[in-house]
C-alpha cells in the first residue's frame, strides 16, 4: 500500500525541488496543499487550494494522510515584519491546526531553521545547543517546534541553514542567489558584516534530505541540524569565490544588514545516519 504524502507549500522554492524527485516514486502518494502565494502551481501534481490557517479545512484533510511533510510557513525576517499577524498565524496558528487535526499514527516532518540558534560566533553549535532567536521568524519556528514536541505526535525535525539553487519558484533573496545575481547582472558583489560565518546547503540535498526523512532514514522524534559542512565559511570568502566565478569584484558595504547571525552548525547527527551531500553543486549553480 502506499504511504500517503501530504505536502504544505509545496509549490514554493524548497517544495518544488521536492516534488521534481519525487517524481518518479511509485510507491508514494503525494498531495500538495498550497495556497499559490509563491506562484501558479506545476502541472501532474494532486493539488488542494487552501490555507494552513483554515483550520476547518485542516481539521477534514490532515486524517487522510500517513505523513506531513510541513514546508508551508512565511519564511524570512523581511516577510515577517511587514504584516506581523499575518506570519505568526501562518507559521505558528497554521503549525497548531496541523498538529490538533494529527493522530498519534501520523506523523510531522517539519522544517524549521538554524535561525533558531541567533547570533552565536566562534561557537559550533549542536542539536543540543540552547536556541536564542533573535527575531520573529526564528522565534516563529522554536515555537513551532516546542508545540510538535509537547503534542505527543511522531515528528522529525530539521533545522536548515541558508539554502541556494534554482528550483521552480527560486528565491532570490537568499545569500548566495543573491550574490550569484548581483556578479553577474552587475559585475559587483556588495557585502555586509564581511566576517560573519554563515552555513549553506543547497536545495537539492535540502530536498533530499527531507526524502530521508519521509524513508525513515532518520530517526523519529529526533531534530537534526541540516546543512553542508563543506561549504561553511565567512561572507567574505563566499563572496570573493563567486566573484572570481563569474568576473565580478567584491566590495564592503558600510553600515549593517538585517542578518546579524553568525554561527557554525554542527552537521554530525545528520551524517552519521548515512546522508551524503553532492558534489560541486556551488559551481553549477552559476552554470
């Protein structure tokens, strides 16, 4: 019999990599609810127009799937601050419908965020390490993932680093997308708070990662950090790589960004369940 999948948001940047290697498999069934805020959905895809915060509408569908695959949330600072109400009852009141319409039979694969671990430098942080949110978004998703601890409910928890990549709906307010714009649409990469240490994945192995997860290759009720470790490095130095890839100079901006987290996460739990990341997938994301 196959195993019932439910997608939220799964037409946004992550979920439609998501679905592309999902493609193929026949032994799942796989429904995305979306409410098109990232864009008009991918064709050959079961699709449910509606919203997480509807919570009659959760409440009918949630029974009728043995796995939520949770992406669905208003991701970002930027996007949490224009309208608070409105991202607060997307990522926490929609996360709370999902986990009151749960049985104890289902289970939540929920993305959160390294965001969660705020400003923390010089310090390697862990599953373990105490998260301190320094802004609403984050503190958006430790609530989140407090809520799917405290229900009772099967879970696995991810918390992603910064991803980058090309997908159907590609976001290009990530750091690396950005800075990938930028040396090619204007042969300058400006850069902010140049020493910060910031971790990146790229959405492929995001979405792979989460594929596990649904395989059950990594453990039930268990949070994993979820980034590359080959690819951990300053600003700076992500900056002055993709220059030199794409003919663009580098320069220091004064003044500061709205992303003041700096931090190293440690990937260890993640790989000891056997997850290798790909291979030179920063190059061929300006290919």
């Amino acid at each position: 019999m196959k195993q019932r999948i439910l997608i939220t948001g799964g037409f946004g940047f992550v979920g439609s990599q998501l679905l592309q290697l999902l493609a193929q498999r026949t032994d799942l069934s796989i429904t995305v609810i979306d409410n098109l805020l990232s864009g008009d959905e991918p064709l050959n895809i079961p699709f449910i127009y509606a919203d997480i915060r509807n919570a009659d509408v959760i409440d009918k569908l949630i029974p009728q799937f043995d796995t939520i695959v949770h992406l669905a949330a208003i991701v970002g600072e930027p996007a949490c601050i224009i309208n608070p109400s409105f991202p607060y009852n997307t990522n926490v009141i929609g996360t709370r419908n999902i986990l009151a319409a749960m049985t104890s039979n289902q289970r939540i694969i929920f993305t959160s965020t390294s965001s969660v671990y705020g400003n923390r430098p010089n310090e390697r942080v862990t599953e373990e390490s105490q998260p301190l949110p320094l802004n609403n978004y984050a503190q958006h998703k430790y609530t989140s993932e407090k809520d799917i601890i405290e229900s009772n409910k099967q879970y696995t928890i991810v918390r992603p680093v910064t991803a980058f990549g090309i997908t159907h709906q590609t976001r290009m307010d990530l750091l690396v997308n950005a800075f990938i714009y930028d040396a090619l649409s204007f042969q300058k990469i400006e850069v902010y708070e140049p020493n910060i240490m910031r971790p990146i994945i790229h959405v492929i192995d995001f979405a792979k990662i989460l594929i596990a997860a649904i395989d059950n290759k990594l453990a039930s009720n268990t949070i994993y950090n979820m980034g590359d470790p080959k690819y951990t490095t300053t600003k700076l130095k992500l900056a002055e790589y993709i220059a030199q890839l794409c003919g663009a100079k580098v320069t220091i901006g004064s003044g500061s960004s709205l992303d003041l987290r700096d931090y190293d996460v440690s990937d260890d739990k993640l790989i000891e369940t056997g997850f290798q990341f790909g291979n030179n997938i920063l190059v061929l994301a300006v290919d």
